[in-house]
C-alpha cells in the first residue's frame, strides 16, 4: 500500500464513528418488529410532545422517511399521522431516507455534533428529498433543552449512552 493510500485508508477510520458492540446490539437484532416500532414510537412522541403540540414538525405531514440505525440492526419507516409520529416497517418508496449508526445518532441528539458537520462527515446520509432533509436537519439543530425537560433527559441520556459504547468498544477491542 502506498503513502496516498495509507492516508485515505486513516482518514477514513478517523471519519468513522465508534460502532455499537454487537453484544448490545444482539437483543434489537432479535426483537420482533412490532416490538421495536412501538417502543420507538412512544419514544418519539414522548420526546417530542412539545414540538407535536406546537406543529413544529408539520413539515412531515403527506411524507415518509425510512430511517436505518446500522449498527443496531433498525429499519423503520416514520410519518406524522393526526399530530402523532407513527413508525411502522419499511414498505415502498421514502421521500426521504436517512441512514446512521447509533453513535452519530446519539451525539446529534445530544448536540454533541451538528447536523451539517455529520453530512458532511458522511457519518449521517441523507437521500432523496433534499428540501425534507434540510426540514430535518433545522428541526433537530433547533432542539433546546432548556424548553423542554423531557428533551433535556433524553439529551443526558444519550451522553450516558455515548460513554458506555465507548466503555464498551474499548472492552471489546
């Protein structure tokens, strides 16, 4: 391998995010659909309550984004139905799709890293409707946990999450 090479291949790595240990990974794996789409649904609507209260994310209204978590083995499709987000399995075409692994996810949810940053990382991909994307993107840059208390919890639970994954990749390394 040449000196070019040898570059790419560690600026690649460093653009790469720590991945979920498949040990934590392997009860969503095995967890039946239904399962995981209600848990992430009420999740969403949970955290969301407010922004759905105030139609802050009427921007999904007649849309449907498929998300995928790589590493923890989700695929699901997302839209806003009756001021609820619904979350159900992957059917036909998305108008938008977006893909990550669960530790980009979480430091986004954090703001722990912006959104533009992660784009252009090519740690969170975003494919088709580019006006939905930028929707998602400004709704997600736009989160305050000092609005919301249920937002702030979720934002420390996922620094708590980012430090076991973390703990854990150096145990599994």
């Amino acid at each position: 391998m040449d000196t070019n090479q040898k570059q790419l291949v560690s600026s690649q790595k460093s653009n790469q995010a720590p991945q979920m240990p498949a040990p934590l990974a392997w009860p969503i794996k095995w967890m039946p659909g239904v399962i995981q789409y209600r848990l992430i649904e009420q999740a969403l609507n949970y955290f969301f309550k407010q922004a759905l209260n105030d139609e802050a994310l009427a921007f999904l209204h007649n849309h449907i984004v498929h998300v995928h978590i790589k590493d923890a083995y989700i695929r699901f499709a997302l839209q806003l139905n009756n001021q609820k987000l619904k979350v159900s399995a992957i059917h036909g075409t998305a108008d938008l799709s977006l893909s990550t692994d669960v530790y980009t996810l979480l430091q986004l949810i954090g703001q722990q890293e912006d959104a533009d940053g992660l784009f252009f990382s090519r740690r969170l991909d975003s494919q088709g409707d580019t006006e939905l994307g930028l929707y998602v993107k400004n709704f997600l840059a736009s989160l305050d946990p000092d609005e919301s208390r249920l937002l702030a919890m979720g934002m420390t639970m996922s620094q708590h999450i980012l430090q076991l994954i973390d703990g854990k990749n150096r145990m599994f390394s």
